[in-house]
C-alpha cells in the first residue's frame, strides 16, 4: 500500500514539473508567418484569425508579415528577416518555388522548423526541408470541380486569373480544363488585381466570345468584380459560375444564385494547424506523419447558414 502510494505521489510531483516545463515552453515559443498575400487581399484575414487562435489557445507568440504589394521578391527579403529574427519556427506560403525555395531552405539549414501552406505542393515542401505541407492540392481541385462542371454539361468556359504570376493559380485553371475534358487554350485571362480592370477585362471577354458556357474565378479578388461583369452583360443567374474560395459576397452570390458553387480550401486550418503541430512538436516531439488536405469542399445554397454566419472571419 505505501508503495503504491508512493508511485502516485511521484506521479503527481512529475505530472505538476511537465506542467510546469511546458508553461515555461511557451513563453518561448514564437512562430512567424509569410504569406504572398498584398495588404488588400480581404480572403487573408481568416487566415490571421485561425493564426492568432492558435496561438492563444497554444500560449505561443504569433506574428504575421506579408509583402504589402505581394512582391514575391519582396516577401523572399521578409522570409530572410524572419530567420534572422531566430523564432522557434516559420509557416509560410511557397507561391513561387524559384523565388521563394533558396530562403525557406535557409532557414530550414539555420535549424528552423518550416511549415509549409496554402500554396507549393508536398513534394515541393519536402525539397526545401519542410516538416510538412498543410493546404489543398490545387490541380486537384481544380479537376474535381471541372468533372462537377462536366457532369452539368459545361465544355467551354473562362478562367479570370487574378494572381498569374503564382503557379499554384494556373493550376487551377489547368485542373478545370482536364476535368471537362477541353485544352486549356485561351479559355485563362490575365486579369490583374485591380477590381475595376477585372470587370473589363470580363466583359471585354464574354463579348468577344458569346458562346462561354461558364466562368471560373480563383478567389473573392476576381470573383467580387466578375458578378458585378456578369450583373452588367445581363448574364448573372443565367451562366454557369463557380469559384474557389468564400466571402461575404460570394457567399450571397451562392444563396442568390449567381454562383452554382464555392470551393472551400479552409484556410483557417491552414493557420491554425500550423500553429497546434508545431507546438506540439517543440513541447512534446510529436508530428503526424502525413501531410494535411485542407481542401477541397464544395459550398452549395445547401450548407450555407453556418458559412455565411463565418464567411470572412472563420470561413
């Protein structure tokens, strides 16, 4: 009995010094996120909140930087300045593995824990070092949602491109077209970012070619301005639309009908598992042992009383 009694007291004096070490742990950890994301780019703010989730509910110092024109050359420079800030670890975007891969994999070398999100691929995350990759395989996705078109009888469509210089974007567009089964062509437009010239360049397209059975856009930056396009031409309600990722205005395009469907990539996952693994990881040297699909699901009229209370904050 007093044996017994005596491994529970040690038990409890152990359990009380983990407790302990793991409070003075996280006053130490401090995690840095890159992303490509300009300082107008609205869809970036859900990502903020599931990072400063995670990190209130993980007791870890969290900071967000971005390049505030979404320079890649510029957010390189950033993720040099954050390994030189020596934090516990970096999450951060790979939007451009040419630019981008030299200074992750600095960092990674200077004893970093990388996480990569949103936008790379796995293999892409490895090659640089990475722990993991946490994000939607974006040529998937846009694959699945050609196969959704092409089971509704689309086989013509335009793509509005509004962040052409990232890959991960025209992977979208390509995944469309396989899955409806048509070469891409010049069914993609370079559209820009200012919400204006994307309207124009909408309509500059659907007028010279009638015969668009459905528009794709790749986010609420190009998507906002091309239901206003739609809304212009008389089109809106009338021709296929679908788009990856939510907002307030998208949501309500869904629930009007101007949008057949959204893809949700949850880019809240994206921040705050980022932040849950490796604390986790520093505190208690677990991992999981695959990389995580944030992504995708298809948002219809169907599933929108909780997205549209969400979109914009949490969704």
């Amino acid at each position: 009995m007093k044996s017994a009694l005596k491994r529970m007291a040690v038990t409890a004096v152990a359990a009380t010094g983990l407790i302990g070490g793991s409070a003075a742990m996280a006053e130490d950890l401090r995690y840095v996120m890159v992303s490509h994301a300009d300082d107008a780019d609205a869809w970036w703010n859900v990502i903020r909140n599931g990072l400063a989730l995670g990190g209130e509910q993980m007791d870890v110092t969290v900071e967000y930087r971005n390049p505030p024109t979404g320079d890649l050359a510029d957010m390189a420079r950033i993720i040099e300045q954050a390994t030189a800030s020596g934090p516990h670890g970096i999450i951060t975007t790979l939007a451009d593995p040419d630019v981008l891969s030299g200074p992750i994999s600095d960092a990674v070398d200077s004893g970093i824990d990388v996480i990569i999100i949103n936008s790379g691929t796995p293999e892409q995350a490895r090659e640089v070092g990475a722990l993991m990759y946490i994000g939607q395989p974006e040529y998937d996705a846009g694959f699945a949602a050609g196969q959704r078109a092409a089971d509704d009888g689309i086989s013509s469509f335009l793509c509005v491109n509004h962040y052409i210089a990232q890959p991960a974007s025209s992977e979208r567009c390509q995944g469309f077209a396989d899955g409806l089964g048509v070469d891409l062509g010049n069914q993609m437009i370079d559209s820009g970012t200012d919400p204006s010239e994307i309207q124009n360049r909408v309509m500059a397209y659907m007028n010279a070619n009638p015969e668009t059975e459905a528009v794709l856009t790749l986010g609420p930056t190009s998507a906002d301005p091309t239901i206003m396009a739609l809304d212009s031409l008389g089109l809106a309600g009338d021709i296929y639309f679908g788009t990856f990722d939510l907002g307030g205005d998208i949501v309500e395009a869904i629930r009007d009908g101007v949008i057949n469907w959204g893809i949700d990539q949850q880019p809240f996952l994206q921040a705050y598992l980022p932040v849950i693994v490796l604390a986790n990881y520093h505190r208690y040297g677990v991992l999981p042992g695959n990389n995580i699909n944030s992504g995708p699901g298809f948002v219809t009229a169907d599933d929108l009383d909780l997205v549209s209370e969400l979109a914009g904050e949490f969704r």
